[in-house]
C-alpha cells in the first residue's frame, strides 16, 4: 500500500520556482487501479516518478509497504524498482538492436536470475500479452501497439507488486489504444497488481473506479461506484 503525506516538489526555473507538487496527500490500497488526470505542466507525471522512486520529493513522504521510498539510500532504491515496482512509458523505451523476447529479458538482469530461466519467463510473459509469435522479432518489424505489449511483458516479467503506466496509449490510434487497455486490465486482474496510470484521455479516466485530478501541484480524488 502507498501512503503520500504532505508530498511537494519544487524546481527552480530561471528566478522562478514551479511546484509541481503542493501537499499531496494520498492512499493506494494494494490492487488498486487509480488514473491520473490533469493539464500539462500540472504534476501527473510528476507524481508518477514519486510512486516510481524515480525522483524524491522536496519534502514528504511516499511510503510503500512501510517503506518511505525518500529515505532510502539509492542502492536500496533501485533494488525495490527492480524487484518491486513495473513501468510502461507512452515511448515503448525498447532497445531496437534486441529481438523481443531479449528486451523483455533486460528486466530480470538485475535481479541474477540465471539466462536459462531469464529466456524462459520472457517467452510466457510475451505469450501472456498475445505475442508468443514474435519473440524473435525486433522493435522496428512490429507495430505501435506490438511494441507497447512487448513493453507491459518487459514490466510484469519480474512480478512486481505495482505496475506504473505514463500515457500508455499515447503514441497509439483509438483501436489500438482500447486493445492495449484491454491488456493492462487484464494483467491488472490477474496478477492482483496496483496499477496506476497517468493519461490526457477523458475516455479512458472515465471507466476508471478511482480518479486523481491534479492541477497545479494539488490533488482531488474521486470515488467512482459501478466502475
């Protein structure tokens, strides 16, 4: 479960300072499914890099299973991304000179699995997002949404407790975005995972039962019934 207390971010820009995030409080519950939503510039993201540990706050707290994530030492840090935390960014970030089936391996690396089980769970995690077809293929011979499946296989691969979505379907047409939303839910369900994701799409905020507005730094949440 995450617990947010009195989370800020501030950065300098020029002689000004932006905050990007104002004293957030919020709980995630384990197998949440929480989207944020808000104008550009206003701290989604920003906040998704909190529960991430990708970036510490200004001051606050981000706690993860008991854990403040701002405390820990970066080695500790990476260590819970790796084992912990999955992500799936809007840009893919696949490695084009690996098959499908090698990038999705790069996320066990760090965790010293051997390169027989490695090969293994990559191949049941691309079957698991429909693409038990094209482990040999590379980023450059399969389409926009193929990517992304390689991508949400490259996170769930390692069986992390939360998976972290930033504008997953951003770079896809409507069809394709509805296919890869299908994929997350599913996995979602699955897995029992917390899965939060940032996104512009009024459509997919929506059928969200959970819903964070953010604007300018500060945060609403609302509760959705029949979601």
């Amino acid at each position: 479960m995450y617990e947010l207390r009195g989370v800020t971010k501030r950065y300098t820009r020029g002689k000004d300072v932006v905050h990007a995030l104002d004293g957030v409080d919020l709980t995630i519950g384990d197998g949440d499914r929480l989207v944020i939503q808000g104008p550009t510039g206003g701290g989604k993201s920003t906040l998704l890099q909190m529960l991430g540990g990708l970036d510490r706050p200004t001051s606050g707290e981000v706690v993860l299973d008991g854990t403040d994530l701002a405390e820990l030492p970066e080695a500790r840090l990476t260590r819970v991304r790796s084992e912990n935390i999955g992500f799936v960014f809007q840009s893919f970030n696949l490695i084009p000179t690996l098959t499908a089936q090698e990038n999705v391996e790069t996320a066990l690396v760090p965790l010293g699995i051997k390169a027989a089980d490695r090969r293994e769970r990559a191949a049941e995690a691309l079957k698991s997002v429909g693409l038990g077809e094209r482990l040999g293929h590379l980023p450059s011979e399969l389409s926009g949404g193929q990517q992304q499946r390689v991508a949400i296989a490259r996170a769930l691969v390692k069986q992390p407790k939360v998976l972290l979505a930033d504008e997953p379907t951003g770079n896809l047409d409507e069809s394709m975005r509805d296919e890869i939303m299908d994929v997350l839910e599913r996995m979602w369900k699955e897995h029992g995972l917390t899965f939060v994701m940032v996104t512009h799409d009024s459509a997919l905020a929506k059928k969200a039962p959970r819903l964070a507005t953010i604007r300018k730094g500060r945060i609403t949440v609302t509760e959705k019934t029949g979601a």
